[in-house]
C-alpha cells in the first residue's frame, strides 16, 4: 500500500472553520492539507491544481455550492473522493450530495479523530455516511408513496423507538451503541461499526450507563430488552 499522506482539499466559506480544519486535520502524519478553498468554484480550480485524494466539501457555500462542485469534481475526476461535511442533516442534501457523485455524508459535530479516521476510510475505497442518516435514506425509500414524509418525519413509521427511548433521553447515537452492546459488541467492534474512536464510544456507554441508572453492560441491555427499547 502507498505510504504517501493523503492530499486533502478542505472548502468552507468559513474561515474559522477552514482554518480550524487544517490545523486539526494538518497534524495527522498521514494527512497533507494541499489546498483551502471558500467556494464550490476554487475548489475545482484546486483540483486542476493539485490533484487531491479526497476533497472535504461544506454544501451551503456562494457562486458554487457543495453540491454542483462535487458533481463537476467527478465528472472531471473521477478518482478524487469527496466527503460532505455539513451542519445540515435534512434529507434532501444528503440525496443531491451522493447523488451527485459524493462517496460520504458527515456532521460538523463529529470528533476530530473521528473525521481522520472517516478520511482515510474513504481514501482506502470506502464510503461513509452514519447510521441516523442511513436510516432516513431506507425510511425514504420506503415511504416514497407518501409525499407528506419527508425531512425528520422519515424515521418514525417504521418504529415506535423514539417514543421508547425518550424515558431516558438517550441520543439517536446512544441508541446506536446501546444496540451494539445488546449484540455484545466490545468497544473496539462498536467503533469499528460506527465509525468512532473508542473513546468516543467510551464517552456515550458512559452517558447511556448514566441515563439509565445502570452499573454495566449486562443491566443495560436488560433493562433496555424489559423496556421494549431493542
């Protein structure tokens, strides 16, 4: 395998955001920041330029957004993969993102770690949208029938889950992983299935033990079994 770092193309018009980026993703040994751009338009000049690996893309961006670069970018390179990193989880971005060619789909609230880890997935060949908005996509195409079900609404006929998990307040993420443990996955499979670090997955168990006034795993996945949760 290639031991050169990946060349990474980061597009926010943002600034904080773009610097930020570059100065948290810039320390990874295995990633080269090579370019920065603050619309759709530049990065297609940065491509010409400098041929990145991957392209981290922002969506709502002026005189060209996410979306139309990321289609021009693969049209025109077809190699180069592009990841959405967007604050927006509404489920037509999603669609016009991988519609348009985009090999992942994350949120700017995910853990650093997290995105460089994401990067090299898809870097390696891999595509990497998270499992919330997954289950939207299935629920979409499910319900594509009903005009009416769209956006947040997408994932609620399918289960009653939402209303079972309120009692505890858990996260859709929390879910996640507290299903993962019902499947007696260790944390180091539980990452590996989510696409989080283990800390990250140390962090929500603890969260999700604490939610549910429980001491361990096996209380956790009893009372979640006794109480209809998965």
């Amino acid at each position: 395998m290639n031991n050169a770092p990946l060349k990474l193309l980061l597009v926010d018009d943002q600034d904080l955001i773009r610097e930020s980026l570059h100065i948290v993703l810039g320390m990874d040994p295995d990633i080269e920041v090579v370019g920065l751009a603050e619309n759709g338009h530049i990065a297609i000049q940065q491509c010409e330029e400098h041929h990145p690996d991957v392209v981290l893309m922002d969506i709502h961006m002026p005189v060209m957004d996410g979306v139309e670069a990321t289609r021009k970018i693969k049209e025109k390179w077809p190699q180069i993969r592009v990841i959405i990193l967007t604050t927006f989880q509404e489920i037509t971005y999603v669609v016009d993102a991988l519609g348009a060619g985009a090999e992942g789909y994350l949120l700017k609230a995910i853990h650093p770690k997290d995105l460089a880890a994401g990067l090299k997935w898809v870097h390696q060949g891999g595509t990497l949208i998270p499992q919330d908005i997954a289950r939207m996509l299935v629920q979409q195409a499910k319900g594509a029938a009903e005009p009416t079900v769209r956006d947040t609404e997408v994932s609620r006929p399918a289960s009653e889950e939402p209303a079972r998990t309120d009692a505890y307040g858990l996260s859709e993420r929390e879910v996640q992983v507290l299903h993962c443990i019902a499947d007696g996955l260790n944390n180091r499979e539980i990452a590996e299935k989510l696409f989080l670090s283990e800390g990250t997955v140390k962090n929500y168990i603890s969260s999700i033990y604490s939610k549910m006034d429980v001491r361990d795993r096996v209380q956790a996945s009893k009372k979640a079994h006794e109480e209809g949760m998965i």
